[in-house]
C-alpha cells in the first residue's frame, strides 16, 4: 500500500529494459523532486499509464514516441488493478498521457497543474512529467520547472500530512 502513486506515460528504454519504473533520467529527478519535498520515494508508488515501450529504432537507439489513446486505454484496466490493490489517497498525474488515462479524458497541464480533482474516494493531482524538464534547452528554465516540480510535491505532502490529522 501506498498513499500517492505516481503515473508516468510509459516505460522509458531504461526503464523497458531494468523492467522497472522510472529508474532512468527522468526517474532521477522526479526522486530529487520526491526528496526536496520530504517524500520517501519508497512510501510512494510509481506506474506507468501505458504498460509498454513504444518506440521507433534508429540504429542502435531506441526512440520514444508518445502512445496512442487506443493505446492508453487497452492498458487501462491494468492502472485500475494497481490502484485497487494499493488504495492510494492521491494519484499523481505525470503529464497529459497519465493524467488522461487517470481523468478518463485529456487535460490541458498548464491548466490543470498544481491542483486536486476529487476522482471518487481518492484524489488526482496535476503537474508535469519529469522527462519535459529534461527536454527543455534553457538550464535557467529546467531549474525554474524543477522548482515547481518540488513545489507541487511539497503541495502533496502537506496535504497528505492534513489528512493524518483529520
């Protein structure tokens, strides 16, 4: 059991082949992320929307590319096993692909970001995916995004830590 569980898109090469989640680049910062904000990487869990790598070869190099809904949904119900069993309080949506499969419609993140939707006896949480960080050229700007990443981590811890007072 866990009381966030973190959704991602999908598996990344790293991750497609160590079989686990997030342990890649983008799995590092969103633990810098975790730890800025008092969040033990290991009270939390962390999924995927999509179960699978999908990627084009180039090479020797596997390539992202981003899932199709079609895709997102058939893997669905593998996300709502998960959720079943570990009964989180809030779900956190990395991105607009999670945040689709989580809501069961798109969602603009920019909108969207930084704020909890009620989703029946638990909560979704909005922000960014770590690896759009990554992406992005400017390293004023990666640090600015960063920052609201730690932001929004720090927005779900203490909402956690309400809720052990309530």
């Amino acid at each position: 059991s866990a009381s966030t569980m973190f959704v991602g898109e999908q598996p990344g090469d790293m991750e497609d082949r160590q079989g686990q989640p997030f342990v890649g680049p983008a799995g590092r910062l969103l633990d810098r992320a975790l730890a800025a904000a008092g969040i033990p990487r290991q009270q939390a869990y962390v999924t995927n929307a999509v179960k699978h790598f999908k990627f084009i070869q180039r090479g020797k190099r596997r390539l992202h590319q981003k899932p199709l809904i079609r895709q997102v949904m058939s893997c669905k119900p593998w996300l709502e096993a998960e959720i079943e069993v570990i009964q989180p309080k809030i779900i956190v949506a990395l991105g607009p692909t999670a945040a689709h499969a989580v809501l069961g419609h798109a969602v603009r993140i920019n909108q969207e970001r930084g704020k909890f939707i009620p989703l029946g006896s638990r909560e979704a949480f909005i922000t960014v995916h770590p690896s759009a960080i990554l992406r992005l050229q400017e390293s004023g700007e990666r640090e600015r995004e960063f920052d609201r990443l730690v932001d929004d981590m720090k927005a779900i811890h203490r909402k956690l830590e309400l809720g052990k007072a309530g």
